[in-house]
C-alpha cells in the first residue's frame, strides 16, 4: 500500500489512515457514509492546519468520520541524544 506525501493527496480520494502516516502537523478527516461497502477508511473531505467550519460540517448523522493527525513531536520522542 503506498504512503502518500502532502502533495499527493486531495479532497475526494478513498484512502487507507496507514497510506497517511508520514503527512505530519495536518488534519486530515476523512469520512465515509454510514450504508456505504467501501473497503477504504474513507474519502478524504478535509485538509489543513486547523479544524474550522468546512471540517465540522463534514461531522453528521449520515457519516462515519475519521480524523488523522500525526504530530511530528511524536517523531522527536523516538530520538535521543548523548551527553
């Protein structure tokens, strides 16, 4: 399964959250309606720095959601310097 870059991605793909582990400081909700057979996690509807009014609109009774953020201090954690 391929990982996507910032520039690979748009509103409107079916992805997998695994193809979006190496977009990092993003929000990303993705949703997927309700009756819906898709195999992926959802169909990207948001993309940006900051939640606003155009990702909570995504948020509804019909929609399943799945916000993705992946902090890029959590990379930083896994390094460690010496003394």
């Amino acid at each position: 399964m391929p990982k996507y870059t910032i520039s690979d991605i748009s509103k409107g793909m079916k992805v997998y959250k695994e193809q979006l582990s190496e977009i990092h400081d993003i929000w990303i909700i993705l949703y997927r309606p309700k009756d819906s057979d898709m195999k992926e996690d959802g169909i990207i509807g948001y993309i940006g720095t900051e939640t606003n009014a155009e990702s909570d609109a995504l948020y509804s009774p019909e929609n399943i959601i799945t916000p993705v953020y992946n902090d890029s201090i959590e990379l930083e954690e896994d390094i460690f310097y010496d003394e």
